[in-house]
C-alpha cells in the first residue's frame, strides 16, 4: 500500500515522506522510533545531571516581559523551583501567554533545558532557560507521568506527530503481521508476538514494554540474518577455485620498496590470503583489524597479485568519499612504483559519459583494478574476467549487494574487511560465513594518542587548544551527534555547532561542517579542501567515521560522548593519530552521572580497539539504546549488537535449533519461515500487510 493511501497524506506530505526513504506503509511501520520522550516526574535544578527535556514545578516570581527581536517576538519569565533555584521561561512568537500567568501561581513546566554556560565556563548551578516548555497544571501532568511517545527522525517540513499519527492510521486500519517463528522458539526465549510487537514499539505503555517489542524485533533481524548467511555457507562449501593466482614478484618487490616494513600481522594475513588463492576452494574471507593497522596495503598487494596474473579485481566501499581516497591513494602508490596497471573509478555522481567510458574499459579488461562503491553492482557493469572482490566496511552492505558483487564473476574470491573491533565472540556469528584473519599490531613508530574525558566547562579551553593546534598548521574533528537541532533531543548539532565555533575561534581560522544528508559532489568536495588544508576545522557527523584518511589532523573533539558506544568513540579517534604527530582526542561529557564518565574512562586506559569493544559489550546494556546507536556495526534497522548481545546469541542458538529439529517443527511453521527467509534473501522482507 502507497504511502498516499494513508488517510491524512497528501502530495506535499508524501514527498517529505520520501525524502525518509519511506515509499509504503510497510516501510512506514519499518520506521521505528529512534527515541522516546518519557513524561518523568518534575525534578529540580540542583537534581538535573544533564541538559535535555525537563519537566519542573515551579512557582511564578516574576511579571513576564515580551521582548522584540526583528520580527520575532520573546516571552521572558522568571520562575522558581521548590528550592529557590531560578529557572527562566521562554517562548518564541507566543504573546497571549502572558495573560495566563500571575505571580504566585503554580505550574508544571516541561521543555528543553539550555544552561547559561553550554558553550562557555562559569557555569552556576540556576543558570539555566526552558524553551518552549509545555503548561500543565499538576494533577493534568500527574496523569501524562510514566507514558512514552515515539521520536522518529525526522526531515524539514515534517513533523513527529505527523509520522506518529501516519503510523497509528496504518496499525489501526489495515495492519497483518503473519507469525514466522516456530512456536518452539517464541516460548523458549519469551518473545512478543510479532504483530504485537510491532504496535508496540511505536506505542508502549511503558520501558518494559518497548523493550520487550524492540526483543522481539531486534530477534527477527538477528535470526533471518545469521539463517540467510549459513544458506549462502552451505552453498559456498561447494564452490571450487576457479581463479589461481599466484604469489606475484612483482607485488612483493612493490611491498618491499614501500618506506615500511609490514607488521607481523599483516605478512600472517597476507600469507592466508595467498594460501587461500591456490587453494580447493575460492576465497571467502573476513580481514579484521583496529583503525590504522594497515588492511588496505593487505587489500591492494590481493589486487596487485590478481592484475600480475591476468584477471580483475574489485574493491568496493560504502562512500564515495572513501572509494575516492582509496582510488587515488592506490594511484599514487602505483605511479611511484612504476607499476603500469590501469586503475577505475566507479561512482554514482560521475556524468553518464564517463561511467560509460569506464564500462567499456572494464567490459574489455582493460582495466585490472576498480574501485567504487555500489555503482559497481549495477546491471550495466560488465567484467571480462573479475576475479577479486573485496568490500570495506563490510557492515555496511547487505546480504544481498555482497552477493550481487560476487555474481559479476564465476565465483570470484572474497575478502571483506571491516575495522569495527566486533568482539570474536560475536564476530563469529555475524560472519558466519567466512573465515577470520585479524590483524592485532598497528605500525611501528605510531604515538599513541592522548586522551582526555572532561565537562561542558572544559570548551573554551579546548576551543584555545584547537587554535593553537591550528597555528602550527594541523587540523581538528568536532563530532555532533545530529546533524540539525531537534526539539525533543538535547545534543549538539553541526550546524549550529559550527556557528558557534566560527565566533568563538579567530575569523582566519576556516570552519566548515559536514554530514551524510549531503549530496555526495557536496561532501566530496568538502573532504578534498579538508584534506588540502582549506578547510582547517571539519564539524561532522559519524559520516567522517569511516576511512576518511587526513594525516594532518592531529584534534578529535567529541560533543555528547555519553551518547555514543566505546567502540564508536574508538572508531572516531582513530581518524587522528594517522601521521607521525602527537594527536589528541578530547571527549566532552555533559552527563553529571559519575557510571557515565567512568565508562568514557575507559578509553584513557587502551587504545586496543578489541579490548575496548570487550569492555562495551560488557557495560552496555538495553537501557543505552536511547540515544545514538553504534553507528558502525552491521545494518541492522532496529538491533544493536552490544546493547542486544544477548538476543544476538539466542537468535544464533534459535537457528541451530530449528536446523537441527527441522523434521520436528510443523510443516506449516517451515513454509513460512522458508517463505520469509526467501523475501529476506531477495530483499523483499516486509510485513505482510
């Protein structure tokens, strides 16, 4: 069903729907919440250990003003909490309000708290404004306190009780959710119907609900996905080496002409990689390693080797920006060397003349190595003779476009790789399918990078510190979680961010921000100033997370870190620390909870991307899902391998159970696990509506 069909949608809505990438109402009941507004009971100032939504109860001391700002019209109040702690009101373009109020009176005030000293020092413990809050008068809060509303993420012009209401309209009016799991699973492991659980997760009557919904949903995810890859394993079990390929001289004298020598673990994989290419069977393995540990010279010596004996090879990564760097970093590399292997671009944002121009060049074999990202897939490419596929970040593709990558040729061997530092445990199962090579040893003569977990208090120091860094000609990361301001959610954003920066920082120093709502030309573009030192601060999202490789940035400042994972803050850090300077990562927690700063305290103890992904999996649990997701593990839409490790582990002990009882389990309960297993494969798992 067309998301038009809903009633209430028109055109213009439709559109904005689309923009979400929300076409049906199945995707719209796909779209789950990525937070929860909770209606908690009223607090006080001195009790607030965070800025974000806050309810109060207050009394009136003061008359409230309208101020005038151009055509903006401000409601300013006074009031205080029952400690005598001063909070001011504010409101934008609403007037009338001030009849309501008289000094004296009581309120319940609920909005977002801004202190006086977000982005400077000094902060006092009253300093603190409401904007917008909600009035309730207190028995008519009592009764909203405890109830849970969806926030979904959200574009311009759309607003969250737009999508709250599409979605109430779809579960109301014409929602079926077929059960696909045996009824042997469902009771071992305590799980919400699925229909249910679905209704749920947009609308629980409290957090055990939700979390029960988001179970049993996080377990659908986890279970389709691990029974689709032991499928493709016992496929692949049979699948012969049709591409020998001989260690090349060539690629080793290219490695030994490099100006260093590769570590113990990179020669381990590279030697399991070329045992792999004379083996049986084709290659199909998965290269782990910690930021910065060296797996693209291990990727581009499997190229090289390939190209050395006739046949192509293809490496695709998730973003252009990334398929760029790796595509003129190989370059580079080749023309210095003097190896004369024609090397091709592949990118959606290239014009239709030069993707043109490089199919026939790659139809022909020409060209023996490419590098792009999913325009790489596409139906009009053609190899002559691919022998090579290797993904980077390999989370960030589906079943179905790694296998569509391997079909362009007759069972190419395959080598993914993916710095996410996925505890082995886990890794075991998310990659079922492959055989696991790690690298454990970053470069020789790497300095370790300093670390610091500090407060809000500590910007403008770090604001001095970026300045200096500047001056002696590096270049510094800030890291946001959003990428605009949001209403429902107290984080900082680029775009403002980048604002306040630019005021607070001398007017020669370039600031500029970046985030995946761009437009790829935008982004790329971006990045290639970024790089050339135009751009000296680079305000982001986690977009910058994956690959993007500038030696010269020696800063990495993170906003809200409490909001991330460990192993996400590790990810980020390790896009510093890249270049043969001391590099620096600044972690800003505005959570006054003292179990948050000990977890960020981590991160000051290693610099081990494995024993820290340890550590998250140990200290995370269902209540950090609130907030920003790892935003680098697998594509899951709703689970979390760390905060749902355990659901994670019963999905895989389910899918060896329903393989092992198979002839046990109702026919019927097969078929449709078969049947949705099949529209998972194909990319088509959706509600059955």
């Amino acid at each position: 069903m067309k998301i038009i069909e809903v009633k209430g949608i028109g055109e213009k809505t439709e559109k904005l729907f689309h923009k979400l990438g929300i076409y049906s109402t199945e995707e719209l009941l796909e779209f789950y919440p990525r937070n929860y507004d909770s209606y908690n009971a009223p607090t006080t100032v001195k009790e607030l250990d965070n800025e974000g939504i806050a309810a109060f109860l207050c009394v009136i001391t003061s008359s409230p003003l309208i101020r005038q700002a151009k055509k903006l019209s401000i409601l300013l109040m006074n009031v205080k909490d029952k400690n005598g702690d001063t909070i001011t009101l504010k409101w934008y373009n609403m007037p009338f309000l001030k009849a309501k109020f008289r000094i004296g009176m009581h309120f319940v005030f609920r909005g977002k708290v801004t202190r006086n000293s977000f982005y400077g020092q000094n902060g006092k413990s009253g300093e603190i404004t409401l904007e917008q809050p909600e009035i309730f008068g207190l028995e008519e809060y009592e009764k909203k306190q405890g109830t849970l509303l969806p926030v979904y993420r959200l574009t311009e012009g759309l607003s969250n009780k737009i999508v709250a209401k599409s979605v109430k309209q779809v579960l109301e009016n014409s929602f079926d959710a077929s059960e696909f799991l045996p009824q042997q699973i469902l009771q071992k492991y305590a799980l919400m119907p699925y229909k249910e659980a679905v209704k749920k997760i947009h609308f629980p009557v409290d957090a055990l609900e939700m979390e029960r919904a988001r179970k049993r949903l996080a377990f659908n995810e986890f279970f389709l996905f691990i029974m689709a890859l032991r499928r493709f394993r016992e496929e692949e079990e049979i699948i012969l080496n049709e591409y020998k390929i001989q260690p090349s001289e060539q690629t080793d004298e290219f490695l030994q002409k490099l100006p260093y020598t590769l570590t113990d673990a990179q020669k381990r994989v590279l030697k399991e990689m070329r045992r792999d290419f004379m083996g049986k069977k084709a290659m199909n393995r998965l290269v782990q390693g910690d930021v910065g540990s060296g797996k693209t010279i291990v990727a581009l010596a499997g190229l090289l080797d390939t190209a050395f004996a006739g046949f192509q090879g293809a490496l695709m990564a998730p973003t252009e920006v990334l398929a760029i760097q790796h595509y003129e970093g190989i370059c580079k590399m080749l023309q210095e060397s003097g190896i004369s292997i024609r090397t091709e671009l592949l990118t959606g944002s290239m014009t239709a003349k030069e993707k043109r121009q490089a199919y026939e060049r790659i139809e022909l074999g020409l060209s023996k190595i490419i590098v792009g990202t999913h325009a790489m897939i596409q139906d009009r490419v053609l190899y002559k003779n691919l022998a090579l596929v290797i993904t980077d970040e390999q989370h960030r593709f589906g079943v179905k476009q790694r296998e569509k990558l391997s079909e362009k040729g007759m069972y190419p061997h395959i080598m993914v790789m993916s710095a996410t530092p996925i505890p082995r445990t886990l890794a075991i199962i998310l990659y079922g399918d492959l055989d696991i090579s790690i690298i454990d040893e970053l470069p020789k003569g790497r300095l370790p990078i300093k670390n610091c977990v500090v407060g809000r208090e500590y910007r403008l120091k770090a604001y001095q510190f970026m300045a200096e860094e500047v001056k002696k000609g590096h270049q510094c990361y800030v890291i946001c979680p959003m990428i605009e301001e949001n209403e429902n959610l107290e984080a900082v954003d680029v775009v403002s961010y980048t604002d306040i920066l630019r005021e607070h920082l001398p007017p020669d120093i370039s600031v500029d921000y970046l985030h995946g709502k761009m437009h790829a030309g935008v982004k790329n573009e971006k990045m290639d100033r970024f790089a050339a030192n135009k751009i000296q601060i680079l305000v982001s999202t986690t977009v910058i997370e994956v690959g993007v490789n500038v030696p010269n940035a020696t800063v990495m400042m993170v906003e809200n870190a409490e909001r991330f994972g460990l192993a996400s803050l590790h990810q980020l850090r390790g896009r510093v620390g890249r270049g043969d300077t001391q590099s620096y990562c600044i972690f800003v927690c505005t959570s006054g909870k003292k179990e948050t700063k000990e977890r960020l305290e981590i991160l000051n103890k290693s610099n081990d991307g494995f024993e820290i992904a340890d550590w998250d999996l140990k200290l995370r649990g269902p209540g950090d899902f609130f907030g920003i997701r790892q935003s680098g593990e697998m594509n899951f839409k709703i689970g979390d391998i760390y905060s749902d490790a355990t659901t994670l582990k019963q999905a895989a002990e389910a899918v060896s159970s329903v393989e092992e009882q198979r002839d046990k389990i109702e026919k019927q309960d097969i078929q449709m696990l078969n049947c949705r297993l099949e529209k998972y494969i194909t990319g088509e798992f959706r509600l059955n509506l």
